[in-house]
C-alpha cells in the first residue's frame, strides 16, 4: 500500500513517507485526546469507544508500515504515543495516567515528524488511495464522538464548557500529469490544456516553489496574473499560491500551513467550508470559552 503513491510533481517516497507520517500521526493525536476527554466525562467506555478504537488500530498499523520503511522515523524520540498504547479499548485509564503525568499526549513526537518533514521539503502529504480513505474515516469516526461528547457536556450542563469543531489545518495546491488541478486533494480548477500558457507557468512554478522567478512563456500578450485567473485561481486562492506577481515575475508555494495564513491575514472561510463539503481533511479543534 506504502509504494502506491498517487503521482506527484517532485516528491520521492521517502519525503512523501514523512509528510504522510506526520498527518497520520495528527489523526492519532487527536483520537488520543478525545479519549481523554471522554474519560473526564465518563464517555470513554469500551462500547463508547469502538469507533475510535477502529480508527486507531488501522492507523497505527498503517503508521507502522511507514515506519518500517523509514529508518529516520524509527529512530525518532520520545517514541511515538501509539507505541505505548496497541489499543484504545481497555486502555483509557492508563492513557489519562500517562497523559496527567507526562502532560503530553504524542505532540513531541509528532513535531519530530514535522521537522523531518519540513527539512525534507515535503509538508503536504499525497495519500495513497487507502490511505485517503483511511483518513476519511478517521475524520469522519472522530466527527461522531465529538457529537457524543458535546451532548453529554450539554445534558451536564458542564460549567466549563468546552467549544468543539474542525479546521482545515493545511492548504496544498497538487499538479497532476492530466493536466487536473487540485486543492487539498478535493477542489479541482480548471484543467490545463497541453502545450497551453497555462501549462508551461504551472509547470515552470512547480519546478520553482516558494522563490520569486521569471517564467519563460514564449511570446504572449497575456500578463501572469491574467493566466492564474483563467486557470480557476480565485483572489484567495492566488493569495495562497501565487503570494506574489509582479510584472513577469511570480512566486508560487505548493503548500501554505493554517498558521501562515493566518498571519497573511487571508480570508478562507469560504473556501474552508467549500473543502469541508468535497470531503477534506480536516482535524478536531476543542477550547474553553
């Protein structure tokens, strides 16, 4: 399933291996927490749990399978939170010991993870078409206990409430060999035509990511921004993807983190609800009011 891998622009396996590692591991993150939660709730029984149990065990195996491949992610410490716990199911006292004791609940593993992700170059993970539904699952499984646990605070009419949702943690722009465009795997653009402009800047950007370059696209009346527009980028989309242009130059960055937006200050609440309807991944956010 590992050497599987939906074709990409310029990644190996072995980055891609890490980007794959670390959002697998978020999932599992957060399946951790929630169990910790339900516990303070008393919503972490056994047949509470099942689904989350489900979800763990099929991506921790699916995890150990990366890891087997990849002795740099062996050899990462603290060892990952899933090697302590093989399964969820009658495991939810010793995870709320360990987590009360160790106030950590497989975060510093997994932002070993991102810094081998990142120095690898290779932020955004391109799933294998098992994997993708791995993930779906995953989400889809965490979605339906958070929907538990926020009636169970409500019918407690807890003091301390708690907010619960999802965000779209990442955004990652891939160029599929088709011509197809898509945005977190979901969204698709315009398709490229071969041989057209559009192609020859897209490929050119790829080619190029996060530093400004000037494309070499022949002999054109067409100004780069015209171009970027006709291939489906909205302003929000160009202002995570195409953060600057400039006359005939341009910058392009493949992958743009929450927190980068954020700080940019781009609006995305339409395209977040947008990624949310086609299925995108996204991850479980809980905080006190």
């Amino acid at each position: 399933m590992i050497n599987n891998l939906m074709k990409a622009t310029n990644k190996t396996p072995q980055t891609n291996d890490y980007a794959v590692a670390k959002a697998l591991n978020d999932l599992v993150k957060g399946i951790i927490l929630l169990v910790y939660i339900g516990n303070g709730q008393d919503l972490a029984k056994d047949g509470d749990i099942a689904g989350l149990n489900r979800a763990y065990i099929l991506l921790t195996q699916e995890l150990e399978n990366i890891y087997s491949l990849n002795p740099e992610l062996q050899d990462l410490k603290p060892d990952p939170i899933w090697k302590r716990f093989d399964v969820l199911k009658g495991s939810r006292e010793a995870i709320a010991d360990y987590i009360n004791d160790s106030d950590d609940y497989g975060d510093a593993h997994c932002l070993r993870v991102e810094k081998l992700s990142i120095i690898a170059g290779v932020e955004l993970p391109e799933y294998t078409a098992d994997q993708l539904e791995l993930a779906k699952y995953a989400d889809v499984t965490t979605e339906d206990y958070v929907k538990k646990l926020k009636k169970t605070l409500k019918s407690k009419k807890s003091s301390a409430e708690v907010t619960y949702g999802s965000e779209i943690f990442e955004y990652g722009l891939t160029y599929k060999q088709d011509g197809t465009i898509l945005i977190n795997q979901v969204l698709k653009l315009k398709k490229v035509h071969a041989g057209s402009i559009t192609e020859k800047l897209l490929e050119q950007s790829i080619k190029n990511p996060n530093k400004k370059f000037k494309p070499d696209l022949g002999k054109t009346s067409r100004n780069i921004s015209t171009i970027i527009s006709s291939a489906g980028f909205t302003p929000v989309l160009r202002d995570l993807f195409f953060p600057s242009v400039s006359g005939d130059t341009v910058v392009f960055r493949p992958y743009v983190s929450k927190l980068q937006a954020d700080l940019e200050r781009i609006d995305r609440d339409e395209l977040d609800l947008k990624l949310k309807e086609l299925g995108a991944l996204c991850r479980v956010v809980f905080e006190p009011n």
